[in-house]
C-alpha cells in the first residue's frame, strides 16, 4: 500500500510517502513561507524521486489541525482533491496527535501544544499503551496556565512537545517543576513519516464532509456566529 501524507497545519510543511510500513522519501521544511505554493510542488519532487505516480496511490493522510486557520484549509483541500480525482480513501489526523507521536519513548504522559496567542494554546494529552497512542484528556483550546495548574493533579511526569516551547517554558517549569520533561528542540517538530504511520490503519473518512479540527471559530466567524443569534433573539 502506497500512502501519501501531507500536512500544512503549522509553520512546518511535511510530506511523506510509505510503501506498507517503510518510509521510502519525505521533505520537511521549517520556514515561514507560503504553504499553497509549495506544497504541490513538494508531493511532485518526493513522488518523482521515489519513483512513484499518482495512479499508484493507496491512501492519503492529511493532518487536519488544530493550527493555522489558513494552513489547516491548503493541506486539507489538497488532499481532498486529490483523493477525489484519484477515487481512494483520505484520512484526517489530529495535528497534535502527530507531534505527540514524538513522545513514543517516553513512558508516562505526553502533552503535545501550539500556541494560539494571548495565553492560549492548543492542546491535548497522550500516552502510549501497547504500542498505540491513545488519548488521555480531550484536545482543547485553553489558557496555557489553567492547564498548567491542572496537569501537575494527575502525579505524573508529563514530556511537553511543542515548536512554541521557548515562549512557554519558563511557565511550564514554573508550575511543573521536575515533573516536566523538554527534550532537545528538533523534537519539537511534528514529522509527515508518523503523519503516514498513524493513517496507515486508520479508517478512511468520508472526502466531501472531512473538515478541519480548529478547536476554536475564527475570530471573524464567532462573530458571525453571535451577530446571527443576536438577530435571531431581536427577531
């Protein structure tokens, strides 16, 4: 099975291809550049260097957010595309799911996060159990410092994954003190090869009604949200 995954969500543009359960080509970069222009052109170079065509496509997984508003909408409309005029499966995968798979060797919990500005931050926590990451509390949108003062409750050593750690690790060791745990930077990004691995036995989603995973509105779209119910209540 060839899978192609791509993710856009972030500051970092990923892209990898896996032949069953072997990682055969990926590009990453980490620049502050525009994902809509290069990500095709990535996904053309990787499949042209691994010598694989799009008819020999299996599978595509796309990271679906949280993250950039505009970054989430590239990556997803790609792979949409794509599995639609390829007629196969497309999966969505939670983009702090992928850079908790960083955390594979660690044995306790793992919080992965993205800054989301004035304090917040997306995030979630993770752990492994048998070989599989599975959700330990739900992903969120939340002040960076509330739940800083509720992860210290659960007793355990928590690994932080994030490529905003700088602008947050003096209050993560503030309030977590010993019991928090930063590895060194580059495993901080998230990496398209475990983007793949997690897709490879993940059910596939339906392609016109897979949406992003922003775990909060866009400012202008809340308050058009609240402008409609305030219509609505003035009738």
């Amino acid at each position: 099975m060839n899978i192609l995954a791509m993710d856009t969500s972030n500051q970092v543009l990923g892209v990898a291809l896996l032949n069953d359960n072997q990682l055969v080509g990926k590009v990453v970069t980490n620049i502050k550049r525009n994902h809509s222009v290069r990500l095709m052109p990535a996904i053309d170079q990787l499949m042209r260097d691994v010598n694989i065509t799009p008819d020999q496509l299996d599978k595509i997984v796309v990271a679906k957010g949280p993250g950039s508003y505009t970054g989430v909408r590239i990556g997803l409309a790609t792979a949409k595309s794509m599995a639609w005029a390829l007629d196969i499966p497309v999966v969505g995968v939670s983009s702090l799911k992928v850079l908790a798979y960083q955390g594979r060797f660690f044995n306790s919990y793992v919080c992965p996060f993205f800054d989301a500005r004035r304090g917040l931050v997306f995030t979630g926590l993770y752990r492994w159990n048998n070989s599989e990451l599975e959700l330990v509390d739900e992903e969120k949108n939340t002040l960076m410092e509330n739940w800083l003062q509720e992860l210290p409750t659960k007793n355990k050593e928590v690994v932080f994954l994030s490529p905003d750690i700088e602008l947050h690790q003096e209050t993560i060791q503030k309030y977590m003190g010993e019991r928090a745990v930063i590895p060194n930077s580059h495993d901080h990004m998230a990496d398209p090869g475990h983007l793949a691995l997690i897709g490879l036995n993940q059910g596939p989603d339906v392609t016109h009604t897979l949406i992003p995973n922003y775990l909060r509105l866009a400012e202008a779209e809340a308050k058009w949200i609240s402008a409609q119910k305030e219509e609505q209540k003035n009738g």
